[in-house]
C-alpha cells in the first residue's frame, strides 16, 4: 500500500468535513444504482477501499435497500478502519445467503476463484492508492456478476488538488507514486471493457490558516510531505484565497461498467 490513511485519519476527516464531495459522489452513485435491488432476491456489494465506512453509510442511507437483501464485502488495508467500518455498516447488510457472511472483510481484494461474483463493485476515491492499477482493475472486473456494475470515483490529472500532488512531487523530482482517473480509463481501454464517464462536481471551503492548510497538505502527501518544501506548497493556495476562507471549485471523474 502506498498511502496509510490510519497515519491521516484526521487529516482526511478535516477534508471530508470542508468538502461537500462525498455528498455529490453519494447522490450521482444513487441515481446510478436506482431501482436496481429492485427484482433481485438479493444484492452482493463489494467495496474497495471503504475507509471507515462514512462514505458507503451515506450512500446505503441514499438507496435504502432492504437490509435482508444486501450482504457487502469491505476491502480496506487498515484494520482499525476495516473494523470501524463493520460497526457502522452492519445494520444496511444483514443477507447471509447461500452460507456466505453478511459482511465480509479483507485488506485485499478477494480472488474470483474463491467468492460469489458481485452484483455491485464500488470504489470510491480508492484507486490511487493502488501498487498495480492494471492488476488491479482486472481484479475488480473478474469480480463482477453478469449483470452487474462497478461504480469508480477518481479524480484526474485537471482536478485542483492533484495539482498539489504535482507540485509537491515536482518540487522534489520525483514522479506523483499515485494514479489518477486517467490511468483507469486507460486501463479499462487496454482490457476492452465498456465504460461511461460523468463529472461530479463538488466545493471544498475551509477557514483559511496555515494550520488548516497544512491539515490539506498532510492528507494530499502524507508522509512525503516532510521532504518538500513546505512554502511553495502553502503559497499554492494563495490563488483560492477569499474573504478569509480557501475556496475550490473542482470535480471528479465517475466511471461506471455496466
Ligand atoms: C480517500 S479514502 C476513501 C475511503 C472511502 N471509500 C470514502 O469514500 O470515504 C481511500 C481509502 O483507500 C484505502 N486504500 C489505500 N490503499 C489501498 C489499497 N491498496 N487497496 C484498497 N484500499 C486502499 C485507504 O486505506 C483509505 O481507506
């Protein structure tokens, strides 16, 4: 794993508090996923890199499925997480059909050869973070049941904040060790799998300190941020400075199979 976000947890609670981007991921993956429990005895929901499991209560909450219709399983490297996401997500996901349990948990992706196929692959803001993105979307499709859908959010290289992960990388000449939604396009143009693309726009407004615009940095570039020079990427958010708060307007890429 590339990030550890049990090292961020409160940094990306900061960010997710000032931006009102899982709210408009949330609703467009609802609008996405309408209806679709709907005639089906059951839903087998994976989700990639479910944090603490706010993003997909929010989303369960959007859908209201039955709980007896829905069984998930959470991908996610940092225990503590995996186990925070349980508590939170148990009571949406109480489908134990065919023996398999109502939530399983794993800080990898499960192999088809040993799983169900999902009728519901998500991934939000994950795939960043990923060691091999090929490898992985590969994975995340072999894991789809016919019929089914994998809804992906990432940002790409045009969005505000990546540009952070540009500078600070490029102050320090390496390149950014993270992907983008580009990289996803492109892979699932490389496997021949069909896919659509919609932009979900969002805001993030903060109280403008250096302190809170240090809480963004240290969520951006975690534990690289302390060999980069810490100015240059403070004055970055000169530009979206206004009547004392930071204010950025960008968007992320959705990507939906199926
Ligand atoms: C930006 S958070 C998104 C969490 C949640 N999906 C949400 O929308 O709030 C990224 C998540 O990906 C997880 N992650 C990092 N590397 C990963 C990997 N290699 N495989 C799966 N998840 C990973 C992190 O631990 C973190 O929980």
């Amino acid at each position: 794993m590339s990030k550890d976000f049990g090292l961020i947890a409160d940094d990306y609670a900061f960010f997710m508090t000032h931006a009102t981007e899982a709210e408009h991921d949330a609703a467009d993956y609802a609008r996405e996923l309408a209806g679709f429990a709907e005639g089906r005895a059951f839903v087998r929901m994976l989700d990639f890199g479910a944090g603490g499991g706010e993003f997909t209560e929010r989303l369960l909450k959007k859908l209201a499925w039955p709980a007896e219709k829905l069984s998930l399983h959470l991908v996610e490297p940092v225990e503590s997480q995996r186990a925070e996401a349980v508590k939170r997500l148990q009571k949406y996901a109480t489908c134990s059909e065919a023996g398999t349990p109502a939530i399983a948990t794993s800080a990898r992706p499960p192999d088809a050869s040993s799983v169900k196929p999902f009728d519901v692959v998500l991934s939000n803001h994950a795939l960043y973070y990923v060691d091999d993105l090929a490898e992985t979307v590969r994975g995340l499709v072999g894991l789809m049941a016919p019929g089914g859908k994998l809804l992906a959010a990432m940002a790409s290289w045009q969005n505000t904040l990546m540009r952070l992960w540009q500078l600070g990388f490029g102050l320090i000449d390496q390149p950014v060790p993270y992907y983008a939604a580009d990289d996803l396009t492109a892979e699932l143009d490389h496997l021949g799998v069909p896919f659509r693309t919609s932009k979900s726009h969002y805001e993030l407004r903060f109280p403008d300190s250096e302190q809170n615009r240090l809480r963004m940095l240290r969520f951006l570039l975690a534990e690289h941020l302390d060999e980069m020079p810490r100015d240059e990427l403070l004055a970055f958010f000169d530009q979206h400075a206004q009547g004392g708060e930071i204010v950025m307007r960008t968007w992320s890429e959705h990507v939906v199979v199926g």
